[in-house]
C-alpha cells in the first residue's frame, strides 16, 4: 500500500472511531481536518501510524498498523491516563 493510500485510511478510521466512540454522548462531530499524523513510518510492506485529534482535552491516540503480508490493518485506541515529569539523576 502507498504512503498517501495508507495516511488517509488512518485518518479515515481514526474519524469513524472518535465519531462513533469518543463523542458519542455529547453529539459532537469530528472532521477529517480534526485528525492529524503524529509519526508514521514504513518498513518494507508494512506501515504504521500514530495519530491524534485537534479534540481538547480527550486525552486520545491511537495507533494503526498495516501488515503487507496478511493485507490487513491493525487499530488500537489509547486514552493518556498520566503525564509526569521525572528527573534523571546520573
């Protein structure tokens, strides 16, 4: 699958999924400009994607991951439970 092919399939099912699942009790809708590419990458036949939302303070990502071999894709919804600062002492 091409770059450009598999980036509008991840925005594409991150749309459908935050529509149907985030904002499913208070009506809002999610546009496909509300979706944006956090890192992508390729190997070989493979792809995958981290993405998130312009959606203030839902505390989503999700990761989308495509096999070449098996043709399939791969979705998984993350919501941040935490973010901490940690110094490193040497």
């Amino acid at each position: 699958m091409d770059n450009g092919r598999f980036e509008e399939l991840c925005k594409d099912i991150v749309l459908e999924y935050s529509n149907e699942h985030v904002h499913k009790d208070d009506g809002k809708q999610i546009t496909k400009d509300d979706v944006y590419i956090v890192w992508i990458c390729r190997t070989l036949q493979n792809n995958k994607a981290l993405l998130s939302t312009t959606v203030h303070g839902d505390g989503m990502y999700y990761e989308v991951t495509y096999n070449g071999d098996k043709q399939q894709i791969y979705f998984d919804a993350y919501k941040k439970v935490e973010n901490m600062a940690i110094d490193v002492v040497d």
